[in-house]
C-alpha cells in the first residue's frame, strides 16, 4: 500500500529511522482475498482481533492514518531490539468527511482533534505540533530536520493544554509552553524532562534559573543553586565542581555570577 504524496509536506526527511520504518511498514500491507494483510496476517486492533474493514474502500490516509467508508483508523507502531509491534484502533468520534491529518500523528476534524496511536481524541479544536528531539544548532543550520520534527512530534499545543502523545502533560500552561533544550520544556512556572514516551515536571527546580548547558546526555543542566544531577542524586555541588568546570567557563559573562559553579570557584580561590 502506498502513502499518498499529498499527506507527506515536501520538506519531510522521509529518510528519518521513526519515518522509514513506519513507511516500510505500510508498504507490506496488501490485499489477500476478503482482508488486508501484513506478511500474510490480516490486520489487527489492540486486542488481536481481525480489524472489521471494508476492504472495498479501505486506503491508507497519512503516515498514522487509514480509512474506510465507515471509519477512521489510526495506526499504533513501534520497534523494540528489531521486533516490530502495530495494531489498529477505530477513532470513534471522527468525521469521515472532514477528517484530515495535520502531521505524522495528530488529525482533525469538525469535531476535534486526534491522536494515532491508540486513537485517542483530544477535545480541542486545533491542535499543532510542537518541535521535539532536536537542539537550536540542528534548528538553525537544518531546516528540514526542524521541519521534520516537528511534523513527526509526539507533542502538540492545543489552545488550553499541552499534550503528549495525545494525553494533557499536567499542569502544562499551553500559552507559554517551549523547547529550551533536546530533552527540556518550560512553561510560564515549570521545567519539563523528556524520558522516553514520558513528559514530566521537575520537583524542587528553581524554574527562572534553569538552563541547559548541553544537549549531549539529559543531566547536563543546572538551576542558580545546584546542577540537576544533584536534585536526583542527593549529592553535593562541590562534588561536581570539575566536572561542570568546561561548561561554566564557557558561558562566562553570559550568565550570573550567582550560580553555584562560580561562587565555588570564589570560595575556592580565597582558600588558597
């Protein structure tokens, strides 16, 4: 089965692993006799039923979107230690005539907005994806990867909430939600980790002095007081007064003297 050209926006990196594999995985589906089948076995919803499709009329609609004359179906896929899994669940409250997808996983139409995977309908009127998995070089030197993932994001701004994968990311402020780091969102109040599929807010962070000081491992960023490694270790800031040495000196003069990798550094120096 292939995916139609007017789904896929012309800047899309389709050679992108999550992308690629999710197309290949497309491509198998064909038509044996009453069913449509993947490898030889019929499509299947969550509960390893046979999907109940007219396959008069059935045809894919977008990356994670299929339909029939009946019903809109979003397509649930991953890949773990090279095992592919995917099922297929009906989007119970979408319009067949005004349905349309918005990006790789996210759809609308007359009467919301929906999540793929899962099929999950989200009470909002308009939706809109929200980049996630990439860094401000990547952003400024690569538009296409922006371009891609954001079309490809498991996150998406709605008018009164923030939502991932389909489901509200607590307490998230939609109006001042952002990016600020590969792995890290802030709002108007709090700081977010990505962790896998997860989004949560961090506990004890001082939110207005939050920075990023690296996009290489999720630990590399710091509030005034302490690195964040601190926060979930329960160790000590002189403890990693090293370590950080590269990060702070590079942005010396950018940032306050008041964080703590500098008032170490003065401590130090007057005990010497």
């Amino acid at each position: 089965m292939e995916i139609p050209e007017k789904y896929v926006p012309e800047n899309i990196m389709r050679g992108m692993f999550g992308i690629y594999a999710r197309r290949l995985l497309i491509e198998k589906i064909s038509r044996t006799g009453d069913h449509f089948c993947i490898d030889g076995e019929p499509l299947l919803d969550r509960q390893k039923r046979t999907l109940p499709i007219d396959v008069d009329t059935f045809g894919c609609i977008g990356y994670g979107f299929f339909k029939d004359k009946y019903t809109i179906y979003g397509l649930t896929y991953t890949m773990t230690k090279n095992t592919e899994k995917y099922f297929f669940t009906p989007l119970k409250h979408a319009d067949l005539d005004t349905f349309e997808p918005i990006s790789m996983l996210y759809g609308k139409d007359k009467n919301g907005c929906y999540f793929a995977e899962g099929g999950k309908t989200i009470k909002e009127n308009h939706v809109r994806p929200l980049i996630h998995y990439t860094n401000s070089y990547q952003d400024e030197n690569f538009p296409h990867l922006k371009a891609t993932h954001t079309w490809s994001s498991d996150i998406a701004l709605g008018q009164d909430f923030v939502y991932n994968r389909g489901m509200k990311i607590k307490d998230a402020d939609a109006g001042t939600f952002e990016q600020i780091g590969q792995y890290y969102y802030r709002d108007a109040h709090r700081i977010y980790m990505a962790n896998g599929y997860s989004i949560k807010a961090l506990e004890n962070i001082d939110a207005p002095s939050f920075i990023v000081l690296s996009d290489a491992s999720p630990g590399m960023a710091t509030d005034l007081y302490q690195p964040l490694i601190c926060y979930r270790s329960q160790s000590r800031p002189e403890e990693w007064f090293a370590y950080y040495r590269k990060y702070f000196e590079a942005r010396r003069g950018q940032i306050s003297e008041d964080y703590w990798w500098y008032k170490l550094e003065q401590t130090m120096k007057k005990d010497l």
